[in-house]
C-alpha cells in the first residue's frame, strides 16, 4: 500500500500525514508514506486545493483534514 501527502508542508499537510500515520497504526496495516510538495505533481493529481491524500493512486480527500476514522475506512 501506498499513501502520498499532497501539499506544500504547511500545518494542514502535516497534520494530515500525523491523522495517516496513526491510523495506520491503529490498523495495524503497513503502507509507505509519501509527501508529495511539487506543485506540477500535486495537480497532475488533480488536486487544486490542498492539503490531499492520495491511497494507492486513488484521490480520497483534498482540500480538508480528515479524521482518522475516516483514513481508517479507506484503509480497509
């Protein structure tokens, strides 16, 4: 499994690789976390409106933070 952190490296972006490492945790899966901050690459994702999360090339959620419940759903 792959997670991608869509965004800059502002608070928002971290905090939701913060909300993807911990329910990760909480799931017990293993996945590779990647922060992607090039700009070309976050809207080749389609993504106007960071921060993002992108699961195993799937576009989840822009624009917010999720909660770590909700990661934990698309991590099933």
């Amino acid at each position: 499994m792959k997670i991608e952190i869509l965004g800059t490296g502002c608070p928002k972006c971290k905090k939701l690789e913060e909300n993807a490492r911990k329910a990760l945790d909480e799931t017990g899966n293993k996945a590779e976390v990647v922060k992607v901050t090039d700009i070309n690459e976050i809207i080749d994702h389609g993504v106007m409106s960071p921060p993002a999360i992108v699961i195993d090339g799937k576009l989840k959620c822009s624009g917010r933070i999720p909660e770590i419940e909700e990661i934990k759903k698309w991590l099933k």
